[in-house]
C-alpha cells in the first residue's frame, strides 16, 4: 500500500480513526469534568432569604426597617417591595432620611426608591425579590436583585 | 506481515472507551442518579400534586433542583438537611412520606431553619448529602444524630429546662426530677455541687465518642447509645465502675440519658439565648439554698440510704455507716457532724462536702445536720470522763475487742477508720464513749456496756479512750504510706 493510492476507509485506518477519536472523547470528558471543580454547588455563606412573617402584618402605606436583615420592607396599593439599606458605595448601613435614604458614612444620599441623587455611590440601592413561604410568610432574596418599580402583590 | 503497532491501537481504543464509559457512567450518577437529586425530583412531583391554588402554583414555579442550606455561621452549622428535606416548613407536607414531611409540632415557627439550621438541635452531620452520612454513627463524626426522641436534650443549650413546659421536654423533665431522686448528686458533681467519687457531668453532652469506651458496648457506638447502655447497668461499659445500678426502667434510663446529654455548656452567641437561660446563668452564681432534708436527699442518700441503717458495701468494701441512727445522733455533737461532713471521712469513700469541696452552702450544712438529729434523743450522764486512763491496758482492749473491724492502729477495716485526722479532732471523748458504751443500733458496732452483761467497765473504757488519743501520735511516727487504704477512691470510669 502506497501513499499514493486513493484513501479509502480500510479495517486498519479505521480502527487508528477509532482508537484516536475514543482517546480524545476521553480526553474531552475528563477535562469537562475537571473544569466544573472551581464552580462549588453551594457557597458556604450564610443565609440571606428572610422571612419576615406574614403579610398580614403590614399594612398599607407601611414601611418596615429590618436591621439585622439590612433591609426596609414597603407596602403599597400595588403589593410589597424591599429595598436593600447597604450603602453601593463602601456598605455602610444607610438611615431613612426625610427624601429617602442617606448614609452616614460619605453622605451618599438616595431618594424614596433608592435612585442615587447624591455622594459617591455608584449604583442605586438594589430592589430585593419579595415572595412567600410555605407556610405563607413574606421571604426576601437578599441574594436576588428585581428591577425597580417590581411589586409583589399578595 | 502484521503491522507491529495493530495491538497498541486495539489497546488505545479499549482504554479509552472504557474511560468515556466510566466518566459518562460517572457523570450520570453524579449528575441525575444523586440521592438528594431523586428526592428533589419526587418533592418536584408532590409539588405538582398540590399546586391547586395560586400559592402552590407560585412555590412551583419557584422551585428548582439545586442543593439547599442553611448556613449560620454564629453557630458554626453549615445544614443541608433542606436539601432533601424540602417540605420541613410547608404546611401542606403532613400527609407524604419522609423525607418530604413537614416538620412534627410548632417548634418551627419560633425556630426557623434559615436562623437556626438542623444540626443544633439534631445533631449528625449537616453538610452530609446522603441521610447515612447525616447520621454519621461511624468513628469519623463526634456528635451523630440524636434519636428523635433524644433530641430535647439541646432545647437546654438556649432555654432553662425549668422553665419549658413539661410537655414539651417529657424525658428531660423526668431526668431532672430522677437525678435527684436516684441521688446522683452524693458522687457526681453539677455546677460545682456534688460529691466526688464519680466524674463531674458538668459537660457530659459534649464528650465525643472518642472520649467513652466502646469495646463492651453494642453497636451503634453512640455517646446516647453508651449513656442509656451506662444507665441500665454502669458495670456493662465501665468494667470497675463504682456505680451502683441505678434500677431504673427503660424510660427512666432514657430520661436519665437526656438529662446527662443535655449538660453541655455550648458557646451560643447571647442573640440565641432565651432570657430564662440568662436568668439561670445568674441563680447558678447565687443559688438558693436547700432545706436540710433536700440535701439528705440529693447529696447522701445513694450511699447511706434513709440513713436508720448501717449497710455493708461491696463496691466499697466496707460499711456505710447509720449516720441517721438513733445511737450516733444522740451521741454525736453538732462540731462532729459538721467537721465530717465539712471535711470528709479520709481514708473512706466520704468526701468533702464544704463550700470548696462538695459546694454545699453553709446554711445547708448546718440545715443537714439538723434534719441528721431530728431523732436525737438528750444523753445521760457521763462518770467515765472524770477517771484517768492507761493506754497501754487500753492498747491491749483494743486489740481484743476493736482491732478485728477497725483494724490495728485504727486504719479501718470492716469498721470505719478510727484513726484518722478529722475523726481523731473532731470526736469528743464524750461521743467515743457513749458509742463504745451503747454501740451502734443498726450497724455492726456492739454495745460494750450492756447492762445485763457489760463486756467493759468504766475504768477499761477510760484506758481506751487514752489509747484511741495516742493512735495519732503512733500514725504520725510511721511512713505517710501506711495511711494509704486499698480501696482508695479511684473514678467512676477510667
């Protein structure tokens, strides 16, 4: 057998075809395996979804400061949202102020929903995702970000 | 001719499909055959069953199979027990099998998973994925999973057991009110109070399994396992344990049990902390004390009984002496008892009960010292103590009549030890007398005096009082190891 013959598939340059895609299959697998070891199934953070009771307990045109939580709860006419009280800028605990929010710590100020209007921050408090438990209590995802103006009607 | 590289590649392609085999059989198993993911997949399926309203729609729409945990770090739990327990806080999830269930009674709503995780209460291993590891009953995991009905031992970490409501914490309560009824407290220490024979349990719940010893235990080698084996016979696990066997029924060794795993002084940070527990933190440092007849009862009963009657000890070997008996209270005065009591009996099982001792208050001491003579009886009149004595005839009456129980020199035998410090100090000639005269009415020790045929006259029992009062003198010339008795206390457990 020459080089110079056509090619054709014969049982031998099938079976080195065979052998080299097996190997690189192999190879491939492994090293898919081996790149999802960085990416942990679980962080070992603690728990940021609250429940903060039931819905009943907070009434319309109410707002509610949890402190522990670094959250302030708000009940409309449209339903409940929650915005972060972490300062964007270095997570400072921002206060209530009469337009909104102001932190203590470089006079950031933002307004009733949390648009910067002032001071270094960068971004706007985050609006935190509303839903219910199980058992009917109000959760928020500290984890999870909504965009602004997102309701959460019960 | 065979091409020579024909078997390296049949090789290649064998390897490396058995390689991809492996890996994808590999990937499946980890990926769609994982426990939690099968279970999460069937939670997936209830879910479905009852999204009949807008609620259960919305938690199943919201539900995803991913891992689940709670991680508090003030606790240092790190709980994914939520991962397969997926319906412990739903409401709706009463009906369905385990692992789906919600979790039994209401201690949910004021102790939340996302505050307070499993593994507080639980015990096991939190981070485990597969309910064996959970449990985790081999070597490689301190604190296994409690048996359900153990797991009111922890509610102590946070809230005063006497405070909770007894139904709440049936066993708990029971072990409390049974430590003290069975007299625990005459060997083992709590809170600094307690006699000294058997080990403190002041922190009996945190030993680990490493720190009891398996080999005569049957399996599971659990801590709980051990301690409810330890309570229906200690001589089972501890082969020369001093302990009596308490006789109790299963229940009670289990209440017994709960009680000892709930003595574990956690690190909880004081958010966790009920105000009842604050409040017991501070009556622990300024308690109140007992009347005399809770500490008879407490700290002495387990080894002197009702105290009315003397009682041969085989642990002990030796007597355990009437200390309620008519013949002693009336004989004994009020500085006797207390520096007995106050001090202990060297050279015997008794140990120290003062305030840096056995932590007995001394209002408690004088309150049992009044409880031991409320049968006491006004003394007659005394003519030995005006004669004057010959120790050496004493010395020959004593090896006649005493030495066979009390031993030569006094150091005890079948009697107490006689010749010891705190008794040899303590003992008035007038208490040595009367018991030598009168004997002791419900233990061993004749009356010598016995007016049909008196065994001893006045004027032997004034040479024997003047030889008992040299038998310091003689101990003190002799080696210190002469004083040392074979059945020195040693622990309960080793």
């Amino acid at each position: 057998m020459s080089r110079l013959d056509p090619p054709r598939i014969n049982r031998r340059s099938f079976l080195s075809l065979a052998s080299l895609g097996s190997f690189f299959a192999a190879l491939g697998t492994a090293a898919a395996g081996i790149f999802r070891l960085p990416n942990p199934a679980v962080l070992p953070g603690p728990v940021r979804r609250f429940k903060l009771g039931p819905p009943e307990q907070f009434s319309a045109g109410s707002e509610t400061a949890f402190g522990e939580q670094n959250l302030v709860l708000f009940r409309d006419d449209d339903g409940f949202y929650a915005i972060s009280s972490t300062c964007t800028h270095l997570g400072c605990t921002v206060a209530r102020s009469k337009d909104g929010f102001a932190c203590p710590c470089h006079g950031s100020r933002f307004d009733s929903k949390g648009s910067v209007i002032g001071g270094p921050a960068p971004r706007p408090l985050p609006w935190l995702e509303v839903s219910r438990a199980a058992n009917g209590d109000l959760v928020v995802n500290a984890d999870n970000e909504v965009p602004e103006g997102t309701r959460y009607r019960v | 001719m065979r091409d020579p590289s024909r078997i390296y590649r049949w090789l290649l392609l064998v390897a490396s499909l058995l390689t991809v085999g492996y890996l994808v059989g590999a990937a499946v198993r980890e990926n769609y055959r994982a426990q939690w993911k099968v279970v999460q997949r069937q939670y997936q399926d209830i879910l479905r069953q009852k999204a009949t309203d807008d609620r259960g729609r919305e938690l199943l729409a919201k539900f995803r199979i991913d891992m689940k945990q709670a991680s508090i770090p003030a606790l240092g739990a790190v709980d994914r027990c939520v991962t397969c327990h997926n319906g412990i806080d739903d409401p709706r999830m009463t009906d369905v099998e385990q692992p789906h269930r919600t979790h039994p009674g209401h201690i949910l709503d004021k102790h939340p998973v996302d505050r307070f995780g499993c593994t507080v209460c639980h015990h096991g291993q939190g981070a485990a994925l597969t309910f064996r590891e959970a449990k985790a009953d081999d070597v490689f995991w301190d604190y296994p999973l409690l048996p359900p009905e153990m797991t009111e031992a922890a509610c102590v970490t946070c809230h005063d057991a006497e405070k909770l409501p007894p139904d709440q914490i049936p066993l708990l309560t029971a072990g409390m009110t049974l430590y003290q009824e069975k007299s625990c407290g005459s060997c083992h220490k709590l809170g600094g109070r307690g006699g000294a024979l058997g080990p403190a349990l002041d922190n009996e719940g945190a030993k680990t399994k490493h720190q009891l010893i398996m080999t005569s235990l049957k399996p599971p080698h659990t801590t709980w396992n051990w301690q409810l084996a330890h309570f229906r016979d200690p001589g089972s696990v501890v082969p020369d344990s001093l302990m009596r066997n308490p006789t109790v029924t299963r229940r009670q060794a289990l209440a017994l049990t709960v009680y000892v795993l709930s003595q574990w002084k956690r690190d909880v940070p004081e958010s966790y902390l009920a105000p009842d527990k604050i409040e017991q933190k501070y009556r622990a440092l300024h308690p109140t004390p007992l009347t005399g007849e809770q500490v008879y009862q407490q700290y002495c009963a387990a080894c002197h009984g009702n105290g009315t009657y003397s009682r041969w000890d085989k642990k002990f070997n030796r007597f355990v002496p009437a200390i309620r008996g008519v013949s002693l209270v009336s004989t004994a005065t009020r500085e006797y008892l207390q520096a007995n009591i106050e001090q202990g009996r060297p050279g015997t099982q008794m140990p120290a009960w003062g305030p840096h001792a056995g932590g007995l208050l001394p209002e408690e001491i004088a309150g049992v010292i009044e409880y031991l003579r409320s049968g006491a009886s006004a003394p007659p009149a005394m003519t030995v103590l005006t004669m004057r004595g010959d120790p050496n005839h004493g010395l020959s009456l004593f090896l006649r009549n005493c030495a066979g129980c009390h031993g030569m020199n006094g150091r005890g035998g079948l009697g107490p030890e006689i010749g010891n410090p705190v008794f040899r100090r303590a003992a008035s000639d007038e208490f040595i007398i009367r018991t030598i005269r009168n004997g002791r009415i419900g233990s061993a020790m004749p009356a010598f005096q016995r007016k049909e045929a008196p065994a001893l006259g006045d004027q032997d029992i004034a040479d024997l009082l003047a030889f008992l009062r040299t038998l310091g003198e003689q101990r003190g010339q002799k080696p210190m190891a002469q004083n040392v008795t074979t059945s020195a206390p040693s622990g309960g457990r080793p």
